[in-house]
C-alpha cells in the first residue's frame, strides 16, 4: 500500500502509511518481502551460552598440583602433570583431569594432553611463558580446559617466531586449544604474537572475565565453533580480526555472542566477524579503528552500548558466499539498487542499546531486512559518494526505538515507519549543522548528534517526530 510523500520546505516527511521509502541518486531501490530473523541463521538464548563452571573462577589451593617455572630448573609438586627439558626445549605437560597452578617464567611451553572426558583447570598465578615456533599453552587434547587468572597476578604469555606445523593442524595461536576453552578469573593476560592469532579455540571459546590484552598479527580471539563473551575487560589489536568465529564444516555453529563486559578493539580488518550470527546483549563495545565494524550473516542486538568507526561498513549483514561483494549491485556501488536480489539469511535486527557508527563505507548495511525495535542508534554515514548511512536490499522498517543519521545524500534510504512512528528526511548539509536534538512531541529529548563529518541529509525515525521536534544549529 503507498503512502503519500509531503514535501515541506525541503524537508521530506515519510509518512507512517508508507510501504517502502527509498531514494538513490540513480533512482528507486527495489525491495521484497521481509524475511525477518528466519533462514538458517543461529538464534542463540543466554541461558545456554555459559556454564556455572565458566562463571565460577574459585579454585582449591591446597589441592592443587604446583608447576613453578624456571626454564630448565621448573618443578612439579603434586599429580597429574611431568616437565621435561630436552635438546633446549623446555615443556611442562599435563596428562590428567584437575587444577594446576603455574608461577614463574619459562621459555618452552605448557601443553595439556589428556583424556577426551578430562576437565583442566590451569591458573595462572604471576607466570609468563614465552615460545618461539608454537604455541605458549597448548591444548592437544581435553574435554575442556579452563584457564583462570588469579586475583592480583600479572600474566604474560607470548610467541616470538613462525609458527610450525603439528601433523594434523597448524598451531598458530600464543593459546591453542584443540578443544573448548574458557578464560575466567581476575587478574591480568597479556598475549602477543608476531605472527599468529591471540588466542584460538578449535571448538568453543568463552571469555568469561578477567584482564586480558592480546597485540597479533592474526585475529586477536578465535573460536571455529562460537566465541561467547560473559564479561571481562578485553582490550584487541589486531592485523586482522579483533574476533572472529567461522565454521565452514556446520551452518549452525560459527557464532558470536556478548553478554557483557568491556571490549575495545583495534583492527586491521573487521572488528567482529561470525560467518553466522552476531548477538550483543550487553556490554561496552568500542571498536576505534577496522575495515568494517561488526559483521556477520545476521546480527542481533538487543543492549549494550557499542560504538564503531570504521572505513568500510559499520554494521554488515550478508551470508559468507556473497560477503561484501557488490558486483551485482546496482550503479553507483553498495546501495544502488537495481540488480541485487535478497539474501533471505542476512539480517540486522536491533531492539535495545545505544549504538555510534561511523562509517566510511555503509553505516548499516544488510544484504537483507534491517528492523529496527527499539534502542538508540546514531550513524554518521559516509562523507564520500557510492555509499550510504543506511542501505538494506530487503525491507527496512522501524516500530520502536530511534534513528538519528546523517548521509552525503548520493545513495539515501531511510525506514518504512510503522504503527505511531515517523520517518524524516532533511535537506540539511553539515555547514548548517554542528549540533542535532531530536525531541517527541511532548518536548522529550530523544538523542542529540554532534556530527563529525560532512553530510547533505539528516535522517530521523521515531515516534512523535516531525520537521518541528528535529533542531540543528
């Protein structure tokens, strides 16, 4: 069903009856029916992302077994793990289900080899440990292991060389993990590599707190199956991804989730990247620099707040065999319209939180649908041309929330408004605003905007909002 467009001393006002409001420089973008969050996409629940042994950091001392490391010098008091120190390779190995605590430095490696059915806890209790072709731990084999940062310790781990190859796989992460890992605990990792990832878990990685600062070449976390964050304080610096989880063996798995914690990430490439889905529940996610900001097949966030810089997309939804590529796209790059059909399993689905984008490519761009629910969320688009603050091949739509955005105007879209909500379009340039307050109706301030780019439009979707609720000076 159309809806009519009013034309107002150029402001234009997208009225709540309107099906589909969609403007490129090139002309009209096609859409199609929504696919909302269906597809084969991961939808993930809380409840069923951390055990109570991942969020349970305590530990029992007394019986523990104690690895004091001193390179050639290291001893072993207690069960269950030997050090051998061989042709100048030094190696502490634990061959048994229990609790570990490591102190002291060692140049060589930690490495768990135990039962499949075997639980590790390792804690790390002020110890640095240093390799050159492998990883500092390695997790050959478990059921799980659990690494624990005692309260107060400081602990280094790093890897100066290129990594080798262990027949079956390459171990090219300072912590390797065959099998699921959880970090928990208190204290303080340092991780850095000059030639691998951060840390890498080849089934489940869970971050469930502590103090940890990766500098790689790789990705900073890596988990094939999911990477799944409680809470913790992360900082990342990347040459690639800051995190990443893909799985190409099953669809279902490959997945991100946040619940909560502090995260900041420097990133050469995307600052998160799950070849399924991205969900953030909670946390504050701060992603300084990447090539696009979050991406994944579909991403859902419901809370937190998150904010992203980056020199291509801000937020990207496509499924992993067509990715960014723009090929078919229309004329004028992403956006344009025309050619490209869409991606039944790519969505941005956004109900809650407070969500900074500032983007040089698109700020949201979804092979698919964009819905909007609620949250707050600010996108500074892109000051060059070929690119937009918005751009969804499928449907974009907002019935709760608020969008505040700013677009060079080459390839504007903007969201279909549904039940009491409005969607407004101003032929406003950045020379004539540094400042935009978005108030309702009632006088309510709904967000304010201090842009920091130039622009030719400035978007707003809310309820009560009108050309006379929208200021800028």
């Amino acid at each position: 069903m159309k809806g009519k467009k009013i034309k107002i001393a150029g402001v234009l006002l997208v009225s709540t009856m309107l099906a589909v409001t969609s403007l490129a420089a090139c002309g009209t973008k096609t859409t199609s029916k929504s696919t909302g969050s269906s597809g084969s996409t991961t939808t993930v629940s809380a409840s069923d992302m951390f055990t109570k042994r991942d969020l349970d950091s305590g530990y029992d001392e007394s019986k523990a077994t104690k690895i004091k490391l001193s390179d050639s010098k290291t001893t072993v008091s207690g069960d269950g793990a030997k050090f051998s120190s061989e042709n100048g390779v030094n190696t502490v190995t634990i061959t048994k289900e229990g609790t570990y605590i490591l102190s002291g430095k060692l140049n060589g490696q930690v490495v768990v080899n135990t039962d499949k059915t075997a639980k590790v806890q390792i804690v790390l209790k002020g110890a640095t440990v240093s390799s050159k072709s492998t990883a500092a731990i390695y997790v050959k084999q478990a059921d799980k292991v659990f690494l624990t940062l005692a309260p107060n310790s400081e602990n280094i781990l790093t890897e100066t060389g290129e990594f080798a190859s262990d027949n079956s796989s390459t171990v090219d992460g300072v912590i390797f993990s065959k099998d699921d890992l959880s970090i928990n605990g208190t204290g303080l990792l340092k991780i850095s590599t000059e030639s691998g990832h951060g840390v890498v878990s080849k089934d489940d990685l869970v971050i469930a707190s502590g103090t940890i600062e990766i500098k790689s070449s790789g990705h900073g976390l890596q988990g094939k199956d999911s990477v799944r964050i409680a809470g913790g304080t992360i900082t990342i610096n990347s040459s690639n991804d800051g995190i990443h989880s893909e799985n190409k063996d099953d669809s279902n798995l490959g997945f991100v989730y946040i619940k909560g914690g502090t995260i900041k990430i420097t990133a050469a490439d995307d600052g998160i990247h799950s070849g399924n889905n991205v969900t953030i529940d909670g946390g504050t996610i701060t992603v300084t620099e990447s090539s696009e900001g979050i991406e994944g097949q579909s991403i859902d966030i419901n809370g937190g707040k998150i904010n992203v810089t980056s020199s291509d997309d801000g937020l990207n939804a496509a499924s992993p065999s067509t990715g960014n590529d723009n090929t078919n796209q229309g004329p004028g790059g992403p956006g344009g319209g025309g050619d490209m059909s869409v991606d039944e399993n790519a969505y941005i689905k956004i109900t809650g939180g407070e969500i900074h984008i500032s983007s040089e490519g698109d700020g949201v761009d979804s092979n698919g649908n964009f819905d909007v629910t609620g949250g707050l969320v600010y996108v500074e688009g892109p000051s060059r041309g070929g690119n937009a603050a918005l751009d969804f091949t499928g449907t974009g739509t907002i019935s709760g929330g608020v969008v505040i955005a700013t677009d060079n105007g080459s390839m504007l879209q903007s969201l279909t408004a549904q039940s009491s909500m409005n969607t407004v379009v101003l032929n406003v340039s950045s020379s004539s605003a540094s400042e935009i307050i978005v108030k309702d109706s009632s006088g309510k301030v709904l967000g304010t905007l201090k842009p920091s780019k130039s622009f030719n439009n400035i978007i707003v979707s809310g309820a009560g909002v009108s050309e006379r609720t929208i200021s800028y000076n």
